[in-house]
C-alpha cells in the first residue's frame, strides 16, 4: 500500500465499505448454507404449492392458477 493512502479518508471509506460489503455477502450466503444443511426453509418467497400466477383472460377478469 502506497504510504500516502494512509492519511487519504475517502480511501480509508472506500476499501472500509467494499470490505463491508463483501463481509455481508459471505455472512449472509454462509447463513443461507447453514439453514440449508439444518433443514429450516429460507424465510424469502412462498413454498412452490401456495404460490399462484395471477393473469387476465380475454375479458380483464384476473384469473389465478397454481404454476
């Protein structure tokens, strides 16, 4: 590292925020593995059988149908 980076703060808070960003990105994939692997379902989205796709017929009438 260059020893004028040092003293440069809007250095310091860029490499601060990508490796912040990165730390939370591995947490949250390492959380996600972790849940996988005990069997707990992702709290994100619907299980595939309660999801339905809403869409218009040929009159505008919403219709639903489970994928």
């Amino acid at each position: 590292m260059a020893p004028k980076l040092v003293h440069d703060t809007q250095y310091a808070l860029t490499v601060a925020a990508l490796y912040g960003c990165l730390a939370g990105i591995f947490v949250g994939r390492a959380v996600r593995l972790w849940r996988l692997a005990l069997g707990t379902p992702a709290t994100t989205g619907s299980p595939p059988e309660t999801r339905c796709i809403e869409k218009k017929d040929h009159h505008g009438h919403h219709r639903h149908r489970l994928p």
